[in-house]
C-alpha cells in the first residue's frame, strides 16, 4: 500500500472514531441530564442535581477510553488505565474509601504480624547451611514411659565412633558461671558444648577461632569464646581480648574467639554469652566418666544423601550394641532421631496454628464486610455501568475494571496493614512468653512482606469478585429507564448482602467461643492454688564458684552464713533456701528411688519423683502445710541420720494402704555422692511442681545440709519492698564474698505469672481477634439492616400510609435483623463445637462443647444484633409517608 493509501485510511479511521466518539458524549449527555432532571423534581436545586449527576455518570471518560482501545493499546497500558480510574473512583468516595481501608488494614495487619510469629517459629530454615541434615538424636524408655531424654558424653562417645550416616555429632549443655574482674561480678549464661558444636553447625567466629578437637580433651588449657554483646558490653570492645584472659568461676579462661551478634542455637532458649568445652566445665565436666545419666542434648548432621530414615535404623542398631556390652546403664533404652526444626518447635505448633486460623478468620469477616460495601455502592453505579454495556463494553471488560478498583483498594489497605503490622510484631515483643522457640527470630523480613501482599491480593479478589460478578449482569435496558439511584438493587442482590451478612455471625460465633473457652480456661487456670504462699514472697540465686567453693562443706558453710545474716534482720526473719523452687522454668530434679522391703515396680513403669533439697524454716515459709510427722530441724545435719519429707501425691501413689512414715527411700542426687538410704520423717501437702495445669506430681525433699547445691536460692516472706530486699541481701553477700552475683530476684508472684505465659498470650490474642470480630459483624449487620431500610423506605410509608403502626414496623425490621442472627448462628454453632474438639489439647478445666460459652457467646451476638438494628429501626418508624411516597 502506497503511503497516501495508508495516511487516507488512518485519516477514515480516526473521523470515524471521532463520530463515534461525538456520538457516545450526546448519549452520555442526554442521561445525565435526565438524571439531573428527575433529581430536580425530586426538590434537589439544579447546581446540586447537576454535581450528583457528574459524580453518578463519572465513567465518562473511562467509556470514551474503552472505545480507543481498537487503537492497539497493551495489556499494561489498559491496565494503567484501569489503576488511574480505580484511584478516581475511589477518591470521589473518600468515607467509603477509608472506612475500606481501615477495615483492611485491621485484617491484614493482623494476619501479617501473627504470621510473622509462624514463619520465625515454625517455617523459617534455621540460620544454618543445609539445615534439612539437621537432627536432634535423643534416647527413650518406652518402659517407663520416658518420651525424650539425652545421653551421657560416654553413650555420646560411641555413637560417634560407631556411625556411619552423621558427618558430626555434638553436645551441648547449659547453666551459668561468675564472670569477675570486668568491673562489679555477674553471671554469664554458658553454653557448654563438646568442640564439634561449631564446625557441625558450620559458622564461623566474628574475629580469632572455634574450638578445636584437642581443646576437648582432657588437661587442655582452659579457653572460652565470647559473644559479640558481652564483647561489646561488658569486655569494652577490646579489639585485642583474643589471646588474653577473663576470670570464669575464679579461674582464668583464655579467649579465642567473638561469636558474631547473631548467631543463636535454637536449643538454647537463653542466647548465650560465653562458650566452653565440656572438660572445662567445673559441673557438667565431672560428669563425663560416668557411663549412667541422661544430661548431654546432643545433635547431628546427616551425611548428604542420608534420610532421618537411614539414620534411625544406625541408631536402632548401635542402642541393642549399648544395651549389650552395657546392660545396667542402657537396657530398656531406645535412641531416636527427629529433624531439628521439628525438636524446636515442640508443642507450640498447635497454639500458633489456631492463632493463625483466628486471625485468618478476622480477615474473612472483614472481607465480608467491604464485600457488603461493594455491592450497596455498585447499586449506586448501576446506571454508569449500564452505559457501558449499551456502547459496547463486554461482561469480562467491566469485571476486569472493578477487580482492578478492588485490587487498589486491597493493595492500599495492605500497604497500611503492613505498617500496622510491623507496629504491632513490636507490641508482640512484650507479649511473647519468654520460652517461645526462635522468639529471637521474629521480624517483619521478605517472607512476611510477600506474604502481606499475597493476602491483599487475595483478600482483594475474595471481596470484590461478587460485587463485580453483579455489576456485569445489570439490565442495561431497564437501569438505562430508571430515574433513581437504586434502580439496579435486584433480588440477587439482597440475597448476596444478607448471605454475606450471615457468613460474618457465623465467623464471629465461632471467634468468639473460641476465645471464650479459652478465657474461661485461663481464669479457671490461674485459679488454681499451687499449693504454696505466693504472696509477699520473693526469691534470689546466688551461684558459688566451683574452682572457689568445690565441695559440699564450703556449700553448706556458706548458705549457713548466709541465712544467718539475712534473718539477723528483723524485716527478713522468714528466710529460707530451697533448691530449686516450684514453677521455675528450669523445673524440678526429677529421679529415680526404690523402697526397700517393697516389691519392686511392676514392668513399664518406673518409681521416680521430683527432688528438692530446703532449709528447715523451708515450709514455714512457703506455708506448704505439714500434714503428718514432722519437717526438718537444725540436727537433721550431715552427719546425722539421712531423712527425708515426702508429698501427699507420692504418698498415695507408691504407699496405697499402707503408712509411710518410717519406710525408707534409696536414691541419690550427684551431690550426695550417689544413692542413699532415707527414712520418712514426715509428709507435706501437694504443691504444683512444673506447672499450674497439671495434678500435683511426687515430690521428696531432703535437708539442704544433708544434701546442699553449689548455690543458694534464698526466699524470703517479707512486706518490704523487693528492692530493699534485693539490696540487703546483696549487702550480705559481699560480706562474705566480694566476688559473688546476687542474680535472678524475682516475687513468687512473678514467677507464677511467668508460668502462664503461653496460655495468657494465645488467650489475649484470641480474645482480642474475637473483639474485633465482634465489631466487623455488627458492623456488617448494621450495614445491611440499613441499606434495607434506606431501599424500603417507598414500602414503608405505603404501609404506614394504609395504617400500620410503629410496633409493626419496628418488628418488620427486626424481624430481617432476627432471620440473618439466627441463619449466622445455625452455621456458626456446628462450626464452633467443631473447633472446639480442636482446642481441646490448650483447654484447662472446660470441656470444648461448655454451654456457658456458647448461650453467653450467642446472648452476646443477639444483643449485637439489636444494638446495630437500632438506628435503621428508629429511622425506618420516623418515615414520613408522604415524603416516602415519592422517595424513588
């Protein structure tokens, strides 16, 4: 074609478009100023009629932009297009827009900050190269029902001789040392690890070097690597500590390396400030020669190409070869293997899953709602649509455009629910029980901000797809007739609002019993007494160097001493020690004892209890009622006859029918030098040992100077302030010793506070969540209720005109308010039992079906349900007939 045959026919082509497009602005024109007519009939002024038909026919320049599109724009450019108008639109609406986006963001940012708590806890990789081979190798005894336990550094030993699928094996313990010399003595909290800790996991120091395998070995010089805090912190960043010494226990300890800021192993849940070989350890190192004991956590790398699989069926058949050649320490025991990643997250996984569900539900809830917007204002745009459709836009056309309005709108509250979230992983800090896995982890990073935005769009296409779908289906005929604003509102649309309205009582039911049950099991929890004085009671650790203080002579001289100065004074006079305390999270030393002249334990069980060694003034203190016989005096000393206080519990389960005062117990903790004969002197009343959820468990106490610790843990029931306390007991420490930390001053009250953590922080959530899922229903039925009275209002003043009553139309209003509460509640309270059965495992004291919950949950959502039936009740009994009569 010559180039004057193309420029004559683009020259027909745009003439032609120009008609076209003449032709399309007269028909716009013509509707809108019908409209603005019917408007001024109505009594509207002209101007005010005029900017309303503007506002309700401003896709005008979106239909003329439709008509261009036979000039070969791109998908990117229709889709610009789309954005720009979207953002118009939504700007001529700013109420509607930002009642949208708050809604949104409420969800989003909900979601986003919950599920950063996940991804940290239970999807992020460890921060360790090839974190798949990771596994954490522990022993059973399936007998005796011993679920997990860890090994000794001589079990640990043949292991690593004897495998073939773990390119390393390691050990790794915990406690803390007396750090001096850095200016006033602190405690250091010390990971104590064979050498192979660090070149199994692969890291690298910050500056100097990690261990290696001759620093394990037995006469090695004393070395410590440091973490970058206490580097900074307490050591002044001194760029030349490697090579030089710090004092650990009154013993010199040269460091060879800085552990970078963040590294962290996860199955230390404090992050430590110091590391040690094993056989440097003044505990855990004297330990090592002894065949018996589960005290080494231990992990492995798999080789590559070896499954968990491969690796458990090595480890079956090295435990029957340990059980063989070492029959009294390993016969009934069973090594197991499971990844890392599964050992860290423990039993937290449900909780986080029902909180993520909650959340999840909160922003469905939510969606419903914008959903309900949507389509009582694409009744309002019915007749702009309409126009599109009559000059030639196609169904999928204006479905694209409004799922692009709604995919700016998620997109915006997703940009603000993001902000709220990264607020609100902050608050979570506080919130967060301190012994959550991988609590060191959580951030708002890539993951999550992916995460977010794949929620926005989601949510964006749940919420606008419906309104969208109807919006397409207009009757371009009869919307084009029309005079009103609502001349699009169809049956189909009514059914999608009330069904909508319906799905968020239904959420909000199952929200809201759900936090209920959990609610009502917290304060059932926290009821629960533990047995024990919690008031005006507080506590304190005092850690003795081992190097300094090594045998239980100097123990008991010092806690002696010790106690002595702190009653001297008239305000501490009720004093004690006891290691260690109920509900600490470190818990009880739970062992083994036999009762001799009794038949001994029947197969797959075992006689075990939780140990406590305490001061005679002890019970007095914690007020833990002496039942029968007698407590402990100040003879019951070293030297004198072994005895022992058992509980209740252990009363009754090892010596049914039978009086246990005088019987004797056999069992041993190190610092006795192993297994020794005690009478019963006495018996005590039940304390909650490990946690305020479970039955009160055996326990047996022996005296602190026939058994006493390389510590003390002073309690002391007082009206005085803990800082004065704190201060004072302090003072009498350095008295003594110069060198020693007063560490870990805590009430009795935090500490059972503390042990409540968990339950407290799903339950706040929960509730929370159910608090706004409460307000989103209301919301959404006040919506609803609304816009049905706002469509009625012609209906009701003919009736109030032919002699209805207010009573009348009060009950035809709150009879549609009752049919959605009643249809929500019939879904909502199938759908709660279920999950119910589901969180049963987190519930303390009430069962998942407890009437209580669901009639208060159901008497809540009906009271809701008036209350936001109220205003469009009392709106719809003011219409005035005659002013109804010609509201369409």
């Amino acid at each position: 074609m010559s180039w004057g045959a193309r420029i004559a026919s683009w020259t027909q082509a745009m003439l032609g478009r120009s008609q076209m497009e003449s032709e399309m602005d007269a028909e716009l024109r013509f509707h809108m100023e019908a409209y603005a007519d019917d408007l001024v009939r109505e009594g509207v002024p002209r101007q005010e009629a005029m900017r309303r038909a503007r506002l309700e026919f401003g896709g005008l320049d979106r239909a003329k932009e439709e008509c261009r599109e036979a000039r070969g724009v791109t998908f990117v450019e229709r889709l610009l297009q789309d954005v720009r108008y979207g953002l118009r639109t939504l700007a001529k609406a700013p109420g509607f827009t930002a009642v949208a986006i708050l809604t949104l963001a409420l969800g989003i940012g909900a979601n986003t900050a919950i599920f950063s708590v996940v991804y940290a806890v239970l999807l992020k990789p460890l921060p360790f190269a090839n974190p798949e081979q990771l596994v954490s190798v522990f022993e059973a005894n399936p007998q005796e029902g011993v679920p997990v336990t860890a090994f000794s550094y001589m079990n640990l030993e043949e292991m690593r001789e004897q495998n073939h699928v773990f390119s390393e094996m390691a050990g790794n313990q915990s406690h803390d040392l007396t750090l001096t010399g850095q200016g006033d003595p602190s405690t250091v909290h010390t990971a104590v690890v064979t050498p192979e800790l660090f070149s199994l996991l692969e890291t690298q120091p910050l500056a100097g070097r990690t261990f290696f395998p001759e620093d394990g070995k037995k006469g090695a010089a004393p070395v410590v690597i440091v973490s970058e805090n206490l580097w900074r912190s307490t050591l002044g960043a001194d760029p030349k500590i490697i090579g030089n010494a710090i004092n650990l226990d009154k013993r010199a300890f040269t460091v060879i390396g800085i552990m970078p800021a963040g590294f962290h192993f996860p199955l230390l849940r404090q992050s430590p400030d110091i590391w040690i070989p094993l056989v440097q350890d003044p505990l855990f190192g004297g330990w090592m020669a002894r065949r018996g004991g589960h005290w080494l956590p231990v992990t492995g790398r798999l080789k590559p190409g070896v499954t968990v699989a491969q690796a458990q069926a090595e480890m079956d058949t090295i435990g029957r070869r340990l059980a063989t050649e070492f029959p009294a320490e390993n016969t009934g025991w069973v090594i197991r293997v499971e990844p890392l990643q599964k050992e860290i997250v423990g039993d937290v996984k449900p909780a986080l899953l029902v909180l993520l569900g909650a959340v999840g539900l909160v922003l469905l809830i939510a969606c419903a709602n914008i959903a309900n917007l949507l389509l009582m204002r694409a009744t309002s745009r019915t007749k702009e649509m309409a126009v599109r459709i009559a000059l030639g836009a196609g169904r999928a056309r204006i479905v694209r455009q409004l799922l692009t309005e709604s995919a700016v709108l998620g997109l915006l509250g997703g940009v603000a629910g993001i902000l709220l979230a990264a607020w609100g992983v902050q608050g979570l800090g506080a919130l967060l029980p301190a012994d959550l896995p991988q609590v060191h982890a959580i951030r708002v990073d890539g993951w999550v901000l992916g995460f977010a935005l794949l929620l926005s769009l989601g949510a964006s296409f749940i919420f606008g797809l419906a309104p969208a779908l109807f919006a397409a289906d207009s009757n371009v005929q009869a919307s084009l007739k029309e005079g009103g604003g609502r001349a699009g509102e169809g049956g189909g649309r009514q059914r999608a609002r009330s069904f909508l309205a319906v799905a968020e009582i239904a959420l909000a039911m199952v929200l809201l019993v759900a936090a209920g049950l959990l609610v009502r099991s917290f304060v059932t929890l926290t009821s629960v007494s533990p047995g024990f004085n919690v008031q005006h009671i507080l506590k304190a650790e005092v850690s003795l160097p081992q190097f300094q203080y090594s045998t239980p002579e100097q123990w008991n001289a010092f806690t002696n001493e010790l106690l002595g100065r702190i009653q001297a004074d008239p305000g501490l006079r009720d004093s004690a020690v006891g290691v260690p305390l109920p509900l600490m999270s470190n818990g009880f030393i739970n062992l083994g004892f036999d009762i001799p002249g009794n038949p001994p334990a029947s197969a797959g069980t075992n006689r075990t209890a939780d140990y406590a060694a305490v001061s005679p003034e002890y019970f007095r203190v914690m007020e833990i009622p002496l039942l029968r016989g007698r407590t402990f005096t100040q003879e019951d000393i070293m030297s004198a006859a072994r005895v022992t206080v058992i509980s209740q519990a252990m009363a009754r389960l090892y010596f049914p029918n039978q009086d246990p005062l005088g019987k004797r117990l056999v069992f041993g903790f190190p610092p006795d030098g192993g297994n020794i004969s005690r009478e019963i002197v006495g018996i005590v009343d039940d304390v909650r040992d490990v946690t305020l959820n479970k039955d009160p468990g055996a326990m047996m106490y022996v005296p602190y100077a026939q058994a006493p610790f390389w510590g003390a843990v002073v309690v002391v029931k007082t009206t005085l302030s803990p800082s004065s306390v704190a201060a004072t007991i302090r003072q009498e420490v350095r008295k003594i010793d110069k060198d020693l930390p007063v560490t870990d001053v805590e009430t009795m009250e935090g500490i059972v506070d503390a042990s409540v953590a968990q339950p407290r922080f799903r339950t706040l959530l929960l509730g929370l969540f159910g608090a706004m899922a409460l307000v989103l229903a209301a919301s959404g039925i006040f919506g609803v209720i609304s816009y049905g009275v706002s469509c009625r209002t012609h209906e009701i003043g003919i009736r109030i005109a032919l002699g209805a009553t207010p009573g009348k139309v009060l009950w035809l209003i709150l009879g549609e308010s009752a049919k959605l509460l009643l249809l929500g509640l019939a879904f909502g309270i199938p759908a709660a039992l279920g999950l119910g059965r589901f969180l049963s495992n987190l519930l303390f004291g009430v069962r998942p079906a407890d009437p209580v919950t669901f009639v208060g949950v159901a008497t809540l959502l009906t009271l809701v349900a008036v209350a936001a039936s109220y205003a469009p009740t009392r709106r719809a009994m003011r219409v005035d007939p005659m002013t109804a009569l010609r509201y369409e």
